[in-house]
C-alpha cells in the first residue's frame, strides 16, 4: 500500500483540577466549541465534545501522525489559555488536571458516545464525575490502581 490510512475513534474524558467547578455555565458552550477547534487545528476530527461545570468528553479521532499524550496536551493546553483570557477574573486559576482517560471505540459505537456526550448534563444529576470514571475504567477493562487516580 502506498498510502497509510487510519481511522482511530476516541472516548476521551479530563476534568478540572481537583474536579473542582471552574467552567462556568456561560462559557461551556464556547469552551467546547474551542476544544473541538483545537482538535481540528491538530488534525484530529471532533465529533462532539461536551460535560459539566468541572469536566469534559469528546468523542473524536486520533490523527495518523500523533501519539494520544499529543493530542491532548495540544487541547488542553491551548484551552486552558483560553479559558484564562475569555474570564480573566472568573477563570484566572483554571487548569485541567494532569491526566485523562482516552478510550478507543468502533465505528458502531460513535452514535452512542454522542448521545451520551449530549446527555451529560443530565447523567451527572444522578451520578457525579469520580462515579462516572470508576464505571468508564470498569466499562473499557482499563487496569488502575484508583490511589493514583485523583489529585
């Protein structure tokens, strides 16, 4: 083949540090549309990106060329930026934690992730994020000691 072709679909969750509430409610909607943005900027496709007032999902692709750890150092970096000069008073502290959880999916399961992505608003009434990982990292058979999952 003389070409090299993939299509590698992402589940990819971070929050704020300490899952503390520093994205505002009017400006999440900027927020992930700047996140889908700095997807693309890196040659990755955002299917959709959403969360809550102190986390997101997106549902997106892996470019050919980047490692994961690349990607998501690009967006969260460039984001945080952001967010810092869209509210320099309100946000002037923000910072997303340290780590994520990126999960591969088949194509099969992107109308899914989507659904979800949109839902979470409502999903984190009942449930809230630490919950909401510990079921990601059960769901995807991720491996973790859970000491070294929070801040």
């Amino acid at each position: 083949m003389s070409q090299s072709l993939s299509k590698i679909l992402l589940h990819v969750v971070f929050s704020a540090k300490q899952r503390r509430d520093l994205i505002p409610p009017e400006l999440r909607e900027g927020l992930h549309a700047y996140l889908a943005g700095a997807c693309r900027e890196q040659g990755s496709h955002a299917y959709r990106v959403g969360g809550t007032e102190n986390h997101v999902h997106l549902a997106c692709t892996l470019p050919r060329t980047l490692a994961v750890a690349d990607l998501l150092e690009g967006t969260k970096r460039s984001s945080s930026k952001w967010m810092k000069k869209e509210a320099p008073k309100r946000c002037g502290d923000f910072v997303w934690q340290n780590g994520y959880g990126a999960f591969s999916l088949g194509q099969s399961q992107l109308q899914r992730l989507i659904r979800y992505i949109d839902n979470q608003m409502e999903h984190h009434r009942k449930e809230d994020f630490k919950a909401e990982l510990l079921a990601l990292l059960d769901k995807y058979e991720v491996d973790y000691d859970e000491q070294y999952l929070w801040e």
